[in-house]
C-alpha cells in the first residue's frame, strides 16, 4: 500500500511483494507523512499511475511506491507539457554516459542535474521541502537512502525561503521512514512529502550518480 494507509509492505503501482530492501522501514508508523486524500480520488489516481498513461514511452522505472498517487495524477493533467518532456528525456537520454552538471532540456524551463555523489551520515543531512517546484529523482547507479519525515512531530527550523524555495525542519528521526532508492525506480517528492536526500545505507558503496528535475507545481 501507498504511504496514505502507513503500511509499506505491498507496492501499490505493482501488486508485488516488496519486503526487501527497497522498503527499508523498521516497523509500521503511525502520522502524517504525505498530503492525504479521500478514497475515491485515491483510487482513481493510483488505476491511472497502474496504466501507464503517464509514460511517454518511458519503461527504465516505476514510481515507487512511496510516490503520492493523487499529486502526480493532479500534477501530471495540470502540467501536462512538462512531464511529458521529462520522461521523454529520460527515455533518449544515455543517463550513464551524460556529464554532470545541470543540462537544460530543450524547448523548455526544465533543467537536468546529474549529480555524482556520495551518501553521508543521517546527522549530517538536511531534511527539507519546497512549495514551487517538484522534485523528480532518479538514482541512476547505486544507492540511495531518502527518508521521509513525519509532519506533526516536525516544525521549521527557519522560516520558509522563498528566493531558493526551500524549507527546512527539526523533526523525530525515530518516527522517519526510510526508503533505498535503487535504479529501477524513481521518486517524485511533492510539497507535502518532506524529505531528506543521500543518507547513508548498508551497502559497502556509499557512490551515486542521480538525476534531479525540477518540475513547477501547480495550485
């Protein structure tokens, strides 16, 4: 199930068992952690994720199953022009042979960031969200840890920045979920979904390469 009913077992866009370390939630919590939806809407946003309709002819990831099925579906109709730009990068993009660096894509306000990375230490990673923009991320290769943080146990550690559209929080690292993005799925992090990026996991390499697209959100 979706991050909406707390239960990180089954993947919601497959129907497949995903204990493994994809998921990498200790036990089950309780909270907030994603902009939350009524049932009917839910339902009908996550039969669209499950067909596809959003693709492009794009096959290299799902979403995983953290993705809140109802932004995306919203998102996606509202802004239709730049998603599918961004997933038709994707698709006839060498992902592993472009340079790093921000790469604009071509007709529009989109920019690529390819990152080469290394995960760190929880202590030394921010927590954060943004209000203008969509965070589209892609681990290429490797692993990376993104946690999720839970909403009411969290507060602002400084007032929202507008000119670089980010806030950052204090919050209980005992309630965060954490999720190991590897390179058959992607994440969307949505202004509800407040993130951390590039935690340290369990694997012996630390070393990442990542696409980062920056897609406006739309009220």
């Amino acid at each position: 199930m979706s991050i909406h009913a707390q239960n990180c077992k089954m993947n919601n866009h497959t129907g497949k068992d995903e204990t493994k370390p994809c998921c990498m939630i200790k036990k089950k919590q309780n909270g907030i952690y994603t902009a939350q939806h009524n049932a009917k809407l839910l339902k009908e946003a996550e039969t669209w994720m499950k067909s596809g309709a959003w693709r492009n002819g794009y096959f290299r990831a799902d979403p995983h199953m953290s993705v809140n099925a109802v932004e995306f579906y919203q998102q996606y109709k509202k802004n239709p022009d730049q998603w599918k730009v961004l997933f038709n990068w994707l698709k006839n993009t060498n992902l592993y042979a472009i340079s790093k660096g921000k790469h604009p894509i071509e007709g529009t306000s989109l920019v690529a960031s390819v990152e080469d990375s290394e995960n760190g230490a929880l202590e030394k990673r921010q927590s954060e969200s943004h209000r203008k923009r969509i965070d589209f991320q892609f681990t290429v290769k490797g692993t990376e840890r993104f946690g999720i943080i839970e909403h009411l146990s969290s507060s602002p550690l400084k007032p929202y920045d507008e000119k670089k559209d980010v806030i950052h929080y204090k919050y209980d690292k005992e309630k965060a979920l954490f999720f190991d993005s590897t390179p058959d799925k992607f994440f969307i992090f949505f202004p509800g979904d407040w993130h951390i990026a590039k935690v340290m996991n369990d694997t012996q390499d630390q070393n990442i390469r990542v696409i980062v697209i920056k897609v406006d959100y739309k009220e």
